[in-house]
C-alpha cells in the first residue's frame, strides 16, 4: 500500500467530515460534523479498509480548540489535503 501521508503529517479537512451512517462513531448522531472543512489535524494512524485493502484510511486527530485534539477519526484521501491556502480559504468562508 503507498501512502499519500506518513504519521506526524499535519493535514487539513478538505470538506465537512461527518459522522456517516455506515461508519458511525457510537454516542454521535448520524451526520453530525466532525470536523469542518479546513480544519488542522494530525494523522495518527493509516492503514486500509476491510472491504477493500486497495482503500487506504487515515485516522486524523483534528483540533478541538485552545490546543484540544479530538478523537481519531478515520478518513479517506480525498478528504484530506496538505494545502494550508485551501483550508484557510474553507474556514473564512464559515
């Protein structure tokens, strides 16, 4: 498996990240953000999903505020980026 992130990588929601129905995370409604597009995380952990190991997942630990990290979350390629001039742009337009 090839990673686009390495552990310690700093990255960036490249769109809301929600609570997703068939990956719940238990105690959270469906839907409910977790994470909001541009927000600064950390990835902790990668490695691949069960149902198909060509699919690579990263577990992100996104900040919370005033330097809190939040839970892992688990989250795909695509929603990730390393573009700090996007995720800006996401967040002024909250």
């Amino acid at each position: 498996m090839t990673t686009e992130y390495e552990m310690g990588d700093i990255v960036f929601a490249c769109e809301d990240i929600l609570n997703e129905e068939e990956s719940a995370i238990p105690g959270l409604a469906p839907n409910a953000l977790l994470a909001p597009a541009g927000r600064r995380g950390v990835v902790v952990s990668y490695g691949h999903a069960e149902a198909d190991p060509r699919q690579s997942i990263y577990l992100v630990r996104f900040e919370q505020g005033e330097g809190e990290m939040g839970p892992p979350i688990g989250c795909l390629p695509e929603e990730l980026t390393q573009d700090e001039k996007f995720a800006a742009a996401a967040l002024a337009q909250d």
